[in-house]
C-alpha cells in the first residue's frame, strides 16, 4: 500500500503548482461552507451553490453530493 501510496504521489507532484480553474474560485475560495468544519452537514445534503445568494434568493444548481 505504501508504494501505490508513493507512485500516486510522483504521479501527481507536479499538479501541486496548478492554478484554480473554471469555478474553483467560487465553489473553494470565495465559499464559506469550506472554512468552517461546523458547516459540514450543509455541504453533504445541500446545493453545491447552496453558500450564495442572489438577492435573498438562494442559487441552485444540480451538482452531485455524495449523501
């Protein structure tokens, strides 16, 4: 297991310096779901957008979530 785990890790290495593509700066960056472990049961059951609003309204999309 330790060297799949290691071949893995060579593997991917490089993508480390990567920038954020597409949505990640919305969907990691700007949301606050993500900086608080308190928040972990609204991430799982809720909408990936869930964490914006537009207008009082809250944004919906059909983004898979694992529960």
């Amino acid at each position: 297991m330790a060297l799949v785990g290691l071949v893995v890790l060579l593997c991917y290495a490089n993508t480390l310096d990567n920038n954020f593509v597409h949505d990640d700066k919305l969907e990691i960056l700007q949301n606050d779901y993500v900086r608080n472990f308190s928040n972990l049961g609204r991430i799982m059951t809720t909408s990936a957008r869930a964490f914006r609003s537009k207008e009082g309204e809250q944004l919906g999309s059909n983004y898979y979530r694992p529960f």
